[in-house]
C-alpha cells in the first residue's frame, strides 16, 4: 500500500508538526517500511518561494494564532502575543532556525544529581545518559551534514565572528570557533553550500542549511510510505472507551473537520501546542486532558536563560553579511556554581535586520541614544546569550478561560518567571559579553533584553517514575501506550545548548523503538 491514505485506515501512524521532531521522525518510520500520515497545520512553501525580507517572511512562515502570556518575564511585557518566534509551515522552525546543532554535556542528562537541590527549581534528571544517545547523536550529525563532525570542515568566519574571535582571545577563551551548523560549508548530500547571504532566519533559498522540508519529509516521501498533508490543523486527538489513542480530528484547509483513524499518534507541535492539544483533548475518561495522571503537562516550561549583547565600533562590522550564527564561544557553558549560578550558557553570534533590531534592541525606547545606535548599525557586532534555565512547575502552558482560537478552542497562555538562577546567570553573561567587546575597543555595548525565540522545551517531559513527567525515556506517553511525544517539549531538561539535534536524535531513537514495538505487536 503507498500514500495517500485512506481516512479510516487505522493501520497509520499519525504524526502531528513536520518540524525537527516531526519531520524526521515520519522520514526515519517511513524508510523502515511503516505507514505515516504527518499532519501540518500550515501551508507547505518550497525553498525558491522564500522571501528574504525580515516583516516579509515572518508574515510567510510565522505560527500567528492568537496567544496570550502571563508572569515578570519582559517578553509577556513586550511582545504579549508573540512568546515565542515558531513556523506554521511545512518544515516547521527547520525552515527557520539557525542553524547551531551542540551535543548536551554528560552533566546536563543528569541535573537533579549533579546540581542538588535548588530552591523553587523543579529539576530531575533525565531517564536516559549522553552514552545511550552518543550514537544517536552521531546518527544525527550524519543526516544534518554538522560542520566540524565527520571530517566536514567549519564554515567561513564573517566580520561578526571575526571581532568575537579577536574579543575572546583577549580575554582568554579557548573554545571558540565558528560552530557545529547544519548548514553545508561545501556540497554535500544534492545541495549547495552556504552562500553566505545572511537570511539564515528567513529560510535558506539555497538549501544549505538543513531543514525536514527538502530534506526529510522529501526523502520520506519518496518512499510512498509518507504522506503530508498541509494546512491540517489538528483539534483533538480522540481514543476508544480501553483509553487508547484511535485517531485525531483536525480542521482542512477550508476549514472542515476530517477524522484520520491511526494505530498511534506521536505529537511534534512544540512545547506550546503539545500541550495545549492534550489538554484540549480532555474527556471524561481523562478530564485533566491526555497523558496527564501526574498533572505534568503543561507544566515545566523553558525557554533558555537568553539575551543579547550589541557592540558599536570605531569602523564598519557589517555583521549582517555571512552566516547568522557561524561564531560561538562555549567555554562559559560547563558547571561551575562559584560563578553564582548552576549550568552554563553559550555566547554565539547574531545579527538581526534593521526592522527586527529596531523592535529588539531597547522595546519602546526612542530618544538620541536609541536612534544614534541605529544610525550606527553598520558599526555594530552582535552575539546572543543561550543558557540552562530552571524548570519550575508553575512555569507552565494552560488554555485560556475566555478566548477562543477560529477554531472554538481555549487559546494557550504561556505563564513564566525568571528563576534567580536564570537571573544571575544573565547578568554574567551580559558582563562577559560586554568585555568581549570592549576587549577590542567598543565605543557603547546594549545588554538587550530576551526577545521572542524558538527553544521552547519541557511541557511534555520525560521522567523515570510516571508520577513526575508525561512520557518515558522513548517519548511514550506513560498513561497511554501508543501515544507518543516527538519534540523539545520531552525535554526533562534545557541544557545550554541549541536543541535541535537533540530533538533530531530522539526522533530517530524514536523510530526504531516505535518500530520495534510495532514488529513484536505490541503496538
């Protein structure tokens, strides 16, 4: 049997978002012979169609249902309804992100043994070690093509990277160099090299970079084992009176409801619509929404300790020109709690365009000072601050009482709070980040503050005990056997390092264990 397939074939695999999770997973089952339908709530846009143009391509790729958000954190203050910068798109933030693909640290997998006890951080260590995922890990270097693993030599330093470099040296740092990308510094696997365009957030029209929608879900398709379906929003997922996952309702493109049955479904939607899905597919066999016997889910959202530090110069930068992201400093990102704070943070290069800098830099400031930094934006560097954040039970994603999507449903709020481990940890990175800077003669550095982005992990988490998370160390939710959680919201934890290829090497490690299960019956 080859896609497409049939509404009521309840022999599927249902995959919900064609993201980094998503997408490969419904590539990886559907090369092992499996029967996928991968559902995608947005529209499918080829890599010609992308528009390198910052407001063009938000309004192309960007997910802009109606949120809501509550807590301190300055995002809820600046961009109420945007927490987080995600695609509704085939391709999902593969399509939009930049790039950087860092292994978790050995500590990182085990938190809760390594840090202790942290006051108001709800930490736990993850049910499986860096060993058992190093392979997966390798597996997922391989298929992204990452620089500086398997013999693929780094991507070019620009002007940005350049002046980090020189900063760093002076201060010290050892570990610095222009990144472990998924982006092709030279041909490799049908697609072109990097050409240094600089539009790495607005979709890379080259295909250099790696993205699951011309590079997973085209392979998975060729299989005739995969079929995508865009603009399949889905609503609910549905289960029979045993308690077991039968299928999802989601809305077409005009709108209707279709019914896709399914021998199980594996949710890839992000650490904001995961949830938000389970719990809007509450019943009365599950009230508290599905897969929530512990009260998990939702709950223990991250976002990474984030921020920016923008440099002006005596002469021209250019920062804009190159690879957004090729530059990183990574000495700061091990464990070390006599700097104030546990886990580490990464210092990585940014450059944003003028519409995006214009919003970002200083949200509602005006005024000389602002306007003369603009003036001199092609003077400045930039790099952004990415770190460990606490999980906190509180920090959490829960339906809306009174607002409702176009759909009927309860919308998601985001709720967070800065833990003061989060806190102190930025106020040393926005220190050390100035001294990079001012270690080569910056005339003015702007600690800006955390603007929306696209690392939105936990809600969904996995634990040892089904008491203290929502799925296993496989992404199985533990309440309900065939139903399965394929994105960073499985995160027990944040770790400091961008999460995609971790995401990618759980998906893969997903396949085969969602594979397995199917051959024995189980599943």
């Amino acid at each position: 049997m080859t896609a497409p397939y049939e509404l009521n074939d309840d022999s599927v695999v249902v995959v919900i978002g064609s993201g980094a999770g998503g997408g490969t997973l419904g590539n990886e089952l559907a090369q092992k012979g499996v029967d996928v339908v991968l559902l995608e709530a947005g529209s499918r846009h080829e890599y010609d169609a992308f528009t390198n143009d910052e407001w063009a391509s938000f309004g192309q790729l960007a997910w802009l249902d109606n949120r809501t958000t509550s807590g301190s954190w300055l995002v809820a203050r600046d961009f109420p309804n945007l927490p987080a910068w995600i695609v509704k798109a085939v391709g999902g933030s593969t399509t939009h992100w930049a790039g950087a693909s860092l292994r978790f640290q050995e500590h990182e997998f085990k938190v809760r043994t390594t840090y202790g006890e942290i006051a108001g951080a709800n930490l736990l260590d993850w049910p499986i070690t860096l060993q058992e995922m190093e392979p997966y890990y390798a597996k997922a270097e391989d298929k992204m093509g990452v620089t500086r693993t398997n013999g693929i030599p780094g991507l070019p330093g620009n002007n940005n990277f350049k002046v980090m470099k020189a900063g760093a040296d002076k201060l010290g740092y050892k570990d610095c160099h222009t990144g472990r990308m998924a982006i092709n510094s030279q041909n490799r696997d049908g697609r072109n090299h990097c050409q240094q365009s600089g539009f790495c957030f607005q979709g890379c029209k080259f295909g250099a970079k790696w993205s699951t929608l011309y590079t997973e879900i085209p392979d998975g398709e060729a299989t005739g084992k995969l079929e995508v379906r865009a603009n399949a929003h889905v609503l609910q997922i549905e289960h029979d009176d045993s308690g077991k996952v039968t299928g999802v309702v989601y809305a077409d493109a005009e709108g209707n409801q279709q019914r896709q049955k399914a021998r199980a479904v594996c949710v890839a939607g992000n650490s904001i619509e995961s949830p938000r899905l389970l719990l809007n597919s509450a019943s009365s066999k599950y009230p508290d929404g599905l897969a929530n016997s512990s009260g998990q889910v939702g709950k223990n959202y991250m976002r990474h300790m984030t921020g920016s530090v923008y440099a002006l110069f005596d002469r021209p930068v250019n920062m804009y020109r190159g690879t957004t992201m090729a530059g990183i400093i990574q000495d700061e990102s091990r464990h070390e709690p006599s700097r104030g704070f546990a886990g580490g943070y990464e210092m990585e290069t940014l450059s944003l365009g003028l519409p995006f800098m214009a919003a970002f830099l200083q949200p509602g400031a005006w005024g000389r000072s602002f306007t003369t930094a603009l003036d001199a934006y092609d003077h400045m560097a930039g790099m952004w601050l990415v770190g460990e954040d606490m999980p906190q039970e509180s920090n959490a994603v829960s339906l809306h009482g009174e607002i409702k999507d176009q759909h009927g449903l309860p919308v998601p709020n985001v709720h967070f709070d800065d833990h003061p481990n989060d806190i102190a940890m930025r106020e040393h990175a926005y220190r050390q980040g100035a001294a990079v800077y001012d270690a080569v003669g910056a005339t003015r550095t702007f600690p800006t503050p955390p603007y929306p982005s696209t690392h939105n992990l936990g809600t969904n988490r996995m634990s040892a005990k089904a008491s203290e998370g929502v799925v296993n160390a496989h992404g199985q939710t533990h309440d309900i056997r065939n139903l399965f959680i394929s994105d960073g919201s499985q995160f027990t934890t944040g770790g400091a390092e961008n999460p995609t290829l971790t995401i990618v090497a759980l998906a893969i490690r997903q396949a085969d264990f969602i594979s397995d299960q199917m051959s024995k019956g189980v599943l």
